[in-house]
C-alpha cells in the first residue's frame, strides 16, 4: 500500500469485519457504503448534506466523466476534488463495466474496448493504460482496475475466458497505474476478483491478484441480475479468498438486505445508485422495510418516514408531505426522499460497525431481516 | 389589522421606505421578497435552506393547493404550515389569476369562475368567498383578496369593468374573509389594486379598496406583459394612491433591476418565481447582471458566480463545474443554482433595507444598476 493508506481490521464478528481504511482525504469505518456521484454529483443531494449524513466516500464514474467534461479538464482544475468541491475521499470505477452497458458500437478485444459516446456518437479507445491514465487525472483516491465483467448467466467457458483476460488486464492496470508518477503514490489501486458464481473460477482469479498486489480487493461481476440468492452463495467463498489484511470492496450493491448479508459474509465496502435512485421514484428504505410514497395510503398519513431515523425529512416531514410532493412530481420529492435513504444507509452501516465492535452481529443481523423482510 | 399583526414603516428615503411587518407566525422586514412555493414546497430548495438564505414569507398557491391535496386534505392535516412542516409566515394568492391562466374552459361571471382543472378535467368554481374559505383551510397568514386580472393592452372599458368588478370581489372577499372565525383574528386580508397603466382607474380602485379597509395593498395586474418602462411609470402613481401606513404587495415582480425600481418608486413586497425558475434553467443572477451557465465560456472558469455572494454555492463550487452540472442536466445543478439565486434576492432585499436605513438609497440604486445593468 501507498504511504498514504492503511487499513486494519479492529474488529471481527462471525466472518463479519470492522476496520478502518486511511486515505490521504480522510478515514473511512468499515463497513462503509459510498453514495454514487455518477457525474461528480449525486442525484438530488449537496456535498454539504452528504457530509452531514455520514457519507465517508464519493464514487464517481470514469466512463460518464471521461465523456464530459472530460479527464483533461478535470485534469487542468486539479483534479476532481477540486472541480466538483468535495475533499473527503474519492473511488472511480474504472469505466469498464459502463463501457459495455451504456455505449454504443462496442469492439472488444484484447487491448480494450473501442466505443462510441452515447452522447456525442464520438469515437472513443479505452484500454487498462488509459483508463489508469484518466483515473489518475481525475485524481481518484481509490482507482478500479480496468476489467470485464460478463453476465453470470452465461456459459463457463466464457465465464474463464473473460476473467483470464481481466486478470491480465489487472496486470496492465497495475503497470499503468504504477507508471503515474506522484499520483500512485497518494491513491490507491483495487483489484477486481471475476469468475461469476464459480468457486474455482473466483479463486484463481483471487490468487493472480494476490500475485499481482493490490492495495483492496474488489468483488465484481456481481448483482447483474443472478439474484440474492445466488450472490450470497458466492460471498459464502468469494471474500474468504482474497487477501485478509486488505479491504473487500463489493461493487454495486445494493439493497440493505444485501449490504447485511455481505457484511455477514466478510464484505467491507459497497456503492449503489439505490438509495438515490428508488428516492427520486418516491421509494423510502426503512427499518420496517421498503415504502412506496406514491401510495394513496399516505395521503393523511402525518407519521414520519422512519421513526427510528434521524434525517431532518424524518424530522420535519410528514409521509402526506412527502405523498403530495412525489404525486405532483416536485423537486423536493425527490430530495427529501433521497436524503432519508442516504442517511438510511448510513445509519445502517454505523449500526453494523457498533454491532461487530460490540460482537453482537449475528443478533442484530437477525433482528434487522425480522423487522425490514416482515 | 387583527391584533396579531402590525406593520410599521421605520425608515423612508425618497419613496423607498424599510419596515417591519409582524404576523403569528414571525417578523418580516421590509422591502421583502417571498420565493414562490407553489405546491407548497419551493422547487429545488429545502424550507431549512430558504431559512438560512434569509427567506421571511413563502408564498403559496392556492389554485394548485386547491386542486391538490386538496384544502380539505390541507385543513384537516392543521394547516399548510403544519402539512409541509414550515414554521415562518404563509403569504396565500387568491387562485384568481391562476385559474384564468392555467385551467381549462373557464366561464367568468360576476359570481366567480367555473373551470376544469388542469390536472384531471374535474369541474370546479372559484368565488370570493370560496378562495377565503380555501385560504382558511390552509392557515394562510396573509390572504389576499379574490380579484380578476386584465391584460394592461385591453380597451380602457374593459379593463375599467373588470376592476370594478375586483372592487365587488374585494368586497366579498372581505366578508367572506370576516366569517372565517378564529382564522380572521390570526391573519391579515390585502386588498389588490386593479385598473391597469391608467392612473385614474387605479385611483377609483385604491379609494374602493381603502374604503372597505384591507391590513395591506398589493399591486396587481403589472408584470403581465407590459414592460418594465410601463410598470415603472405606473409605480410612479400607483404606490401613492394606496394608504401610507400599509403594507404595500407588488405581486409577481421580478427581476432584480424590477426590484430596485419597485422599491424606489414606495414599494413594500415581492413574491416571484424567477430565482427558482432560472436556476433550474441555468441562469444565475449577480450583482454584475444575469449570467447564464450554459454557456461554454463558463467551462474552465474557476471562479465562483458571484464574488460578493456568501451563498454556500458561491462559497464552495466553481463556475466550470456548475456549467458542467447544468450541460449534464443534473439535479444538483437546478439545487445550487436556486440556491445562489434566492441567496442573491435575499441580499438585494437586505442591502436595500440597510441603503434606505441609512439614507442612501438614491446612491445605493445608481450603483446597482450600473453594475447590474453594465
């Protein structure tokens, strides 16, 4: 690891972990869930409240970034820290995974993914090296390194053959990443285990990325749609595999039943678009479960959100406050509504780290799935 | 007045005059501007950020209130104070001018207006005394009469009957606002002055009003198209016609340069959805004049949209990156935007109220406009 990092694990619980990463920006308690700022903005909620809800760390995509403004303005600003004004730590993904699913006339070859912009039709080359490059311009504290992440569904062989080629892509991302000068060494770099729903797939792609050295660990190529059911199956072996002293970061997930049971199963990280997504559409994660404000239900329904939560929307607001603003499709909805699921999902997370600092885990594990599955 | 409210003229500079004008539900100095929350809620700004940027009286509409929730809903949920959780003074319009602007099939007659809402076709009317009791309903602190508003280009007659039919309304209005019961001892009615440009309908209307008696004045029927050269020379009468020791209302004004020629010409309160409405279409206004964030030579300017602004948006993001969140459509673009404009209103209202306190209001406008208006 950089100088500038560290990570330790304080506190272990069953295979659950607590720890605390060090970046250059700042700490990060594990386990921590980064709200998504997909354009270094997350949907409908300032850095300021962010802060004051306890997001530690801001995911920001590469690939929606790369295509505006632009790694090279971001660049020329000092980096996005500085562009977008936010100076807790920054995780970019590495562009790969929205590479395939956004853009359009994808060519995938060995070297890397030839595009074009969904915005602009503009011919674009995204490689391991140039996705290191434009991570590095962006300043990230944590870069993602480049891969391919195929659906689970798909046959075994195809399944081997593309974690192959993303672990030699990891061996280029590493190269790339190490040939960035003074960036490299105040961010650090994560590896992104592959392999599907194969314990043997997914282990020899943890041992290459133990050969190759990374400073955390992802679990990729999950939540594509290969169900709960089959991702735990995966996290029951996948985590155990990787490196115990180095963060385990699980992209993508998820639905607070799913941050649980990954944390259960030795997972220290998560990033989800959910809470800010499922709040512009008028969805509420509580302590009792999901909620749909569109319902006419909460027409005259004067309780809070959550009684349990401690938002300023939990606070101030009614649930018909919240049904009149999701039914006339008001700004503030959308607002309010996301503001209570980010500090949802903060909460839920600091409820995690004082149930494994206090070794209670499993009790509170329990009493969560009894009250939010009821 | 009721007895829970006063208005006090404290300083005056030419026309100009500072105030305070007290309501149950807290002061507010004057010259004031109201942001406009139409459905209750300001759009892409929180209530505890309107507070911190100085917002004294929110202003709601009761056409929309009236259609959804409904005032029913409203009433039975204590008020609209209570139902969006806003503890600061309520200013309600009529829903006259709304409902002949917004509704379909509208039938004007001397009883009132039959309309379909815009929402669902449903069949509605519109009377004084139905606007007071919908007004009630929503626990408005400062109600405003029921009245009908011309466009200024009409022909002298009909803009002539059409105020004198405001002037019956506004009778009604006061009747129907007098057997509200206990709402009528906690909140103040104003009275609208119609009449147009012409100086002698509009004195015909300020003496029908006065005569009736009303706890403020507004002035209606400007800002509907007739230019700024128009208002102004209208407001170089108008203001004067009303009674010296009320609050003065110009309803729906405007842009900052309409602001400072208001205020100038005896002017006490503002309502508008300009700051809100250009933030969210990427104008930002400053003390340098209107500015729009779309534009590219905004993409590299590290500077913040205002100088002398101490709003949290001047104070934290760059332009570039605001021309980024505005190119990219992103919902924080519309908050920080908003936020700075309304941020930016609240200033200009409060350095009016220290130019007039000090006596120097006459230099203070010269140096605005030629900044402003560069």
């Amino acid at each position: 690891m950089p100088e500038a990092f560290s990570f330790e694990v304080t506190h272990r619980c069953g295979a659950a972990r607590a720890g605390v990463l060090i970046t250059p920006h700042g700490a990060i308690k594990t386990p921590a869930f980064a709200p998504v700022g997909t354009r270094g903005a997350v949907k409908s909620v300032t850095h300021r409240d962010l802060v004051g809800l306890g997001a530690q760390i801001l995911l920001a995509n590469t690939y929606h970034l790369h295509l505006r403004p632009g790694g090279d303005l971001v660049g020329r600003a000092g980096g996005l820290h500085d562009f977008i004004g936010w100076d807790r730590p920054i995780l970019t993904d590495s562009g790969g995974y929205q590479v395939m699913s956004l853009s359009d006339l994808r060519k995938l070859t060995e070297k890397g993914v030839e595009f074009r912009s969904h915005i602009d039709g503009s011919k674009h080359m995204l490689t391991p090296e140039r996705s290191m490059e434009i991570q590095r311009l962006l300043g990230s504290d944590i870069v993602m390194a480049f891969d391919e992440c195929p659906r689970a569904d798909r046959p075994r062989d195809e399944i081997a053959a593309s974690m192959e080629m993303s672990m030699r892509w990891a061996q280029r991302s590493r190269e790339g990443f190490n040939a960035g000068g003074e960036h490299a060494e105040r961010s650090a770099l994560f590896g992104i285990q592959q392999g599907a729903l194969d314990e043997d797939l997914r282990k020899i792609s943890a041992d290459k990325l133990a050969d190759i050295g990374f400073d955390g660990y992802a679990i990729g190529g999950l939540a594509v749609g290969e169900g709960q059911e089959a991702m735990f199956a995966t996290l029951d072996f996948a985590p155990a595999q990787l490196p115990q002293d180095r963060p385990r970061y699980l992209m993508g997930v998820g639905k607070p039943d799913d941050l649980v049971g990954a944390v259960e199963r030795g997972v220290d990280m998560f990033d989800c678009v959910l809470p800010s997504r499922s709040g512009r559409n008028g969805q509420a994660f509580t302590w009792n479960g999901p909620m749909n404000l569109r319902n006419a239900r909460f027409a005259e329904d004067t309780d809070p959100l959550d009684n349990r939560c401690t938002c300023d929307t939990c606070n101030t607001y009614s649930r018909a406050y919240l049904h009149h603003l999701v039914k006339s499709q008001e700004i503030l909805g959308a607002m309010l509504m996301t503001e209570h699921n980010i500090a949802f999902y903060q909460q839920l997370m600091q409820a995690m780290r004082d149930a494994i600092g206090e070794g209670r885990f499993a009790t509170f594990a329990k009493d969560f799935r009894r009250d939010y599955l009821r």
